[in-house]
C-alpha cells in the first residue's frame, strides 16, 4: 500500500513539473509529458483503490 501511495505522490509531482516546464517554456511536448503522466497517475489512483475495495469485501 505504502509503495502505491508513493508511487501516485511521485506521478502527480512529475505532471506539475511537466505542466511548470510548460508554462515557462511553452513548449507542447511539456504539455504532453504532462498529461501522459497524469494519465498513469489516474491509473495507479484507479488500481490503488480496486486493491482497497477487494480488500473490503475479502
């Protein structure tokens, strides 16, 4: 749990770099970094939980 955790922590500090990187430099592949990122960071997020709901119902 505590690696899941960790892992979404480090995912969602990465897209807000990306996404600084991109205001500062306006760059779009910054912006696409970022929402790349964002996007694995939903999916951590998504199977974090599932692991605490089938612990639940376990």
């Amino acid at each position: 749990m505590l690696l899941f955790r960790w892992a979404i922590l480090l995912l969602l500090l990465g897209a807000a770099v990306c996404f600084a990187f991109y205001a500062g430099t306006g760059e779009v592949r910054f912006r696409r970094y970022g929402l790349v990122t964002l996007k694995w960071t939903l999916i951590a997020a998504l199977a974090f939980f599932a692991v605490l709901v089938a612990e639940r119902l376990a």
